[in-house]
C-alpha cells in the first residue's frame, strides 16, 4: 500500500493511504518552539523531507517572540509515532560528507576529517557522489552564485570552476554529475 505523509495543519501530521483513509501520526504544539505574532498566525515555511541519513525531517518556519523567523527542525518517526528535535551538529549531504555551522560558515568534512569550509553555504545547492562534493558558491553573501567548487577523495583538493551567472536562472538545478 502506498502512503503519503504529509500535515493536515502545522503540527498535525498524517498518512494517507491510497484507500483514502487518514492515519494520525503525531500532534505537535508549534508554539512551544516559537510564539505566534499576533498579526501574523502560522507559518512562514513548511517542509517535510527525507535526509540522507533517510530520518524524516519536519521543518516549520515560525515567528517567534523576537518578532524574527525561526526555522525548527524535527525528526518524525512513524513507527512509534513520535518526534524529537532535529538539530544534529553535523548534517548530512550524502555519500558520507556532512557540514557544521559556526557563526555564518560551513565547516565541510568528509569520512569525519575536515576538507574545507565555505562562507554562505546552501545545502540545497550541494551534489554529492562517491569521493566527490560539489556546490554553487558566491563571492559576496547576497550575490548570484559564480562558481562551482569541486573536492574529490583522490587528489583531495578543490578545483573552483568560475562563470558568470544569469540572474534568470534557476541556480538549484544548475549542475550534475556527468559520468563517462
């Protein structure tokens, strides 16, 4: 049988079957992670996904008493109904590379030895493969990507491969991996 995990409103999370019947999964009170504006009820962003250590992440941006944004990570587990916060000191990326924050830089490793570190980092924007890593990066914070930086097991350097970006384009699907 296929399911769909999805909310049916933030905090309420739900299976649905393909016979069209909804399983309760678990309740969560979003305002405890943060505290709803007044004029501003719910969510700014909403993602449920899998990461690459396959847990299933629940993240809810909501505005908290600062009056600012926060994104709230939490780990959903379906089998025993229930979630934890999700905030692990090193996130994934896949193919056993994984990155750090500390202060508004990525500290990057791969196989838990350090390989770099990269100033405004998006995760989003990260290919991985067996031995290599590649991503978009920026000279400035809020600029257009101009370059791909690649690092690979075998020569354990990074190569930075420079362009000129097109403001139109759409930077997360920009680049892959060719095999030959």
């Amino acid at each position: 049988m296929t399911l769909i995990l999805t909310q049916r409103t933030n905090g309420e999370i739900v299976v649905i079957k393909t016979d069209r019947t909804v399983e309760h999964i678990v309740s969560i009170d979003v305002n405890q992670y943060d505290q709803a504006y007044p004029n501003f009820p719910g969510a700014l962003g909403v993602r449920l996904y899998r990461n690459f250590d396959s847990k299933i992440i629940y993240s809810i941006s909501l505005i908290g008493p600062d009056h600012k944004f926060h994104n709230n990570h939490l780990e959903i587990n379906i089998e025993k109904k229930s979630f934890s916060i999700y905030n692990p000191e090193w996130k994934p990326l896949g193919h056993n590379f994984e990155y750090s924050l500390e202060d508004d830089i990525s500290i990057i490793r791969y196989k838990e030895q350090v390989i770099g570190q990269e100033k405004n980092l998006i995760a989003n924007n990260v290919k991985t493969t067996n031995d290599y890593i590649a991503f978009l990066s920026r000279s400035e914070p809020k600029s257009y990507p101009n370059s791909i930086k690649v690092w690979n097991n075998f020569n354990k350097q990074w190569t930075i491969i420079e362009y000129k970006s097109p403001i139109w384009f759409s930077h997360s699907t920009f680049f892959g991996w060719v095999v030959e």
